[in-house]
C-alpha cells in the first residue's frame, strides 16, 4: 500500500458489481482489489494499474512556499498520476504566481524572468524557472515534449519549484533575517558604504 510504506504481501480479490435490478454479482473484468497485509488498507486496480488511493507524485511542498503557489502545488500533486500533462501545467501556473510576486510589472513569464535575470537571479535558478515554463507550456499544447515518455521528468518539476522558493525566497529571508540582527549602527555604517 503507498500510504503504510511498507513492502508487504497483498491479499488479492475479484471486484464484483452488485446487480441493481434481480440480484446477484458481475465480475468486473481486468479490475481487482488487494488488501494490504501490514496496514489492513485496499486499493483498487484496473489492468495492472492502480486506481485507488490515487499515488501522489512530488515531493512534500518548501516550508517557505506562498500560500497561493502552495495551494497550486497540491492541485498538482493530487492530479499527477492522473494526468501527468495537467499536473506539469499546474506547476507552471505556480512558477508564474511566484514570478509574479518577484517581478510585479506587466509582461509575459518569459519577459519577467528576463528581467529577474537582468536584476541579478542566479544563472540555475534562471534555468530552474525556464525549464518548469517551457515544460509546463509543452504539456498543454502540442509539442515536442512527452511528459508519458520520461517517467522522472514529472517528479523533477515538482523538485525544480522547490529548488526556486528555496533561492527566491528562503535564502533571502534567512539573511535578512540575520542582517537585522546586526547592531543598528553596523547597518548603518554598511548602508552608507554601499550608498544605500
């Protein structure tokens, strides 16, 4: 079972389908249940392919990811392993909320990260953002990426979100948490050196 994490035997079973009308059972064809010896839970399978619970791909969201991305993260993970194409565009709708909070003027997502690039965003982090749009772009739209082809370029993106908040916003949260720490007239004394 996905949930209990442990490899354990499945008690496997035929899926029936009560007859609303004179009684009796069908027998679901290419479905079946198993049962999970360790945990006790069920899932459900359709021709080799587990149906229920639904598997949720992604690794657990930053700490420090916005509430919105972070809401859009979850639709994502909850999605994914049905449709691996909808969770990818999921993803960048978030990168584009997170841009948008980084970069507040008009324009394109491409645009803006031009502009984060302009304004110093560190060379991976601009790659980072440029692979999540153009994947998450080519997912909706007929392209040249196969999402169904490359079964951890999904898992990679939901990586590559992370990786992002991590730079964009936990690091300079962290520093200028410790920046504030220093005594005032030594930040004042750096202000003035720096022109600020």
């Amino acid at each position: 079972m996905p949930g209990c994490g442990v490899f354990a035997n499945q008690e496997w079973r035929e899926v029936l389908l009560r007859a609303q009308y004179g009684g009796g059972f069908r027998k679901l064809e290419n479905y079946s249940a198993a049962e999970c010896t360790a945990c006790g839970e069920a899932s459900i399978w359709r021709a080799g392919s587990m149906i229920f619970p639904l598997v949720r791909q992604g690794e657990e969201p930053h700490a420090d990811m916005p509430a919105d991305v972070l809401a859009i993260y979850e639709e994502a993970r909850a999605v994914s392993s049905l449709s691996r194409k909808s969770a990818a565009g999921l993803l960048r709708l978030g990168l584009q909320m997170l841009v948008d909070e980084l970069d507040t003027g008009s324009g394109s997502i491409d645009a803006k990260i031009g502009r984060l690039v302009q304004g110093g965003l560190d060379p991976q982090v601009q790659q980072a953002m440029d692979v999540l749009r153009v994947v998450g772009n080519e997912s909706v739209h007929p392209g040249q990426i196969d999402l169904d082809a490359d079964d951890d370029l999904l898992p990679a993106l939901f990586n590559l979100i992370n990786v992002i908040v991590e730079q964009v916003v936990s690091r300079p949260k962290t520093i200028g948490a410790l920046f504030q720490k220093l005594p005032d007239a030594k930040r004042a004394a750096i202000q003035r050196r720096d022109g600020v």
